[in-house]
C-alpha cells in the first residue's frame, strides 16, 4: 500500500513539475517580458499566467513536502550510516530532528522573503527602457516564436 501511495505521489509530482515548466515557457517564450495586457493566450494574460504559474509552484512545494515525509525515515537512516552514527539517534530524535529540519527551511525561506520585501524599489522607465520595447516591437518579439 505504501509503495502504490508513493508511487502516486511521484506522478503527481511529475505532472506538477511539467506543468510548471509549460507555464514558465508560455510566460517566457509566448508572453514574453513588456507584453503587459496587449496578448494574451486562451483569454489570459501574461501576469494571470504568472499567477497559475506561481499556485502551480505552491502545489509542487506541498507535494515534494508530502514526498520528503514520506521518505524522512529512509534519508535519516541513511545519513546516520553514512556519517557512522547507526544507533545514535532514537525514533523520537528522528521525528524531532523533521520537524527542526521543516521550521530551519520554512524560517530560511519566510526570512529571505522578508528581507527581500524591504529592498523593494520602485523603478522609473527611462528613455533607454522605451526605446529597448520598441526595438523588440519592431523585431516581432512578443510574438513567440510564430515569426
């Protein structure tokens, strides 16, 4: 039963993973940067994609989250043997050292977020931006790669 949920776990993951880099193309590629609301694919813009692309990002993370738990026993296990630690560590260290290990990424990721909230600046367009988007204009970017 085990290995039927992991398995289903690792498709779903998979399947997040393809969709994540499909939307990340769309957005790179077919939407490109400087596009804002003059295209859009399937009645969607460029920044609604963004917004699929960034709830997709979010499901991926749950899901590798699940996976990671799934496995904590197995990459305990095999770092305590690897480092020579083999019966050093009991069920209930192993169980606290996850959930150190969970607080230790979430504090990494929330902290970098927040302290990149507070370097936030807002940028002026300047002559060299204008004439930049209207050489791409004029170049057919924007326009994927239909040319």
């Amino acid at each position: 039963m085990r290995t039927t949920i992991n398995f289903i776990i690792d498709c779903i993951f998979a399947l997040v993973m393809i969709a994540l880099i499909w939307t990340g193309l769309v957005m790179r590629y077919l939407l490109p940067p400087g596009t804002g609301g003059r295209m859009n694919l399937w009645g969607w813009t460029r920044h609604e994609w963004g917004t699929v692309h960034f709830w997709i990002a979010v499901a991926a993370a749950v899901v590798l989250i699940v996976h990671v738990a799934m496995h904590w026993n197995w990459a305990c296990l095999f770092v305590r043997k690897k480092l020579g630690w083999e019966g050093m560590l009991s069920a209930a260290r192993l169980w606290i050292s996850g959930v150190i290990f969970g607080l230790v990424m979430a504090a990494g990721i929330g902290g970098t977020v927040w302290m990149a909230s507070g370097q936030i600046e807002e940028r002026s367009r300047s002559s060299q931006d204008s004439e930049q988007i209207e050489h791409r204009e004029d170049r057919g970017w924007g326009r994927g790669w239909r040319r």
